[in-house]
C-alpha cells in the first residue's frame, strides 16, 4: 500500500513538471543563425535577441532571424562579417564591434554607419574593436 502511494507521488511530481517545462530548441545556421561560432549575445531594451558571430550579425525576436552581413556594393552594411561585440547604450542606440573596427546601428533604416577610430599618426592601426562599453566622465555618459 505504501509502495502504490509514492509511486502515484512521483508520477504527479514528474506529471506536474513536464506540464510546466518548455522544450528547448537549438538553433543553427541551417535555421537562420548566421554562424555557429558565436562570439558575444545580448538583449535590448525591446527583447531582442542580438547574436555576434563569425559570419554576421543576428537579431532574433523569439521566431525569426534577421541577419546583417557586410555587402560590398552598399556603403550602409555592416563593415564586416566578423562580428566582436553587440552593445545597446543608455539612450537606446546599437554598437557594434567588428573585425573593421566600429559601427552604429540605425533601427530606422536597418542600416550601418562607420564610425572611424583611425589614429592619422599611425598608417596601419588596427580598428578590430572586441569590447564596448559605456561609462560617466565628468557627468557625461560615453562609450568606451
């Protein structure tokens, strides 16, 4: 009798875990990831999800990928395709670290801009940015 007791126990306790558990997913780049090597993932302020790889910038919204890769032929792609590092600012705006140095993400075109961190002192400095981040100097908020 005792036995019949915890056995219908442990049946509830797992039934009552399985009703309440979400089955995972794994994604990949044959469902929309630009790349398996992810190098940096963060989340902005409206819940997406920003994924850094070797191969592209992702941003997912729970179903979909949106992937951003540097074109040749259009000025306002993201400069390269090797992707360091995602960062949202405390006013909302989108840099991104990437092996050609840094850029900033306009939400409303979708679009890149090249922010030139070249040294005029030193022909070959290298503009692979790996980290961002934002810090108050002097009460000024800036992005280091």
């Amino acid at each position: 009798m005792k036995h019949n007791r915890l056995i219908t126990f442990i049946f509830f306790i797992i039934y009552s875990l399985s009703i309440n558990a979400q089955a995972p997913r794994l994604y990949t780049s044959s469902n929309g990831l630009a790349n398996s090597q992810i190098n940096n993932i963060c989340q902005d302020n409206k819940g997406f999800i920003w994924i850094s790889t070797e191969n592209g910038l992702s941003r997912f919204d729970g179903t979909d990928f949106t992937t951003f890769r540097h074109d040749r032929n259009k000025q306002t792609s993201i400069a390269s395709n090797l992707v360091q590092t995602v960062f949202e600012d405390s006013s909302g705006n989108y840099w991104i670290g990437t092996s050609a140095g840094l850029e900033k993400f306009e939400t409303e075109y979708n679009t890149f801009t090249h922010i030139d961190l070249q040294d005029p002192e030193i022909k070959e400095s290298d503009q692979h940015i790996s980290s961002i981040t934002e810090v108050t100097i002097q009460g000024n908020r800036r992005i280091i």
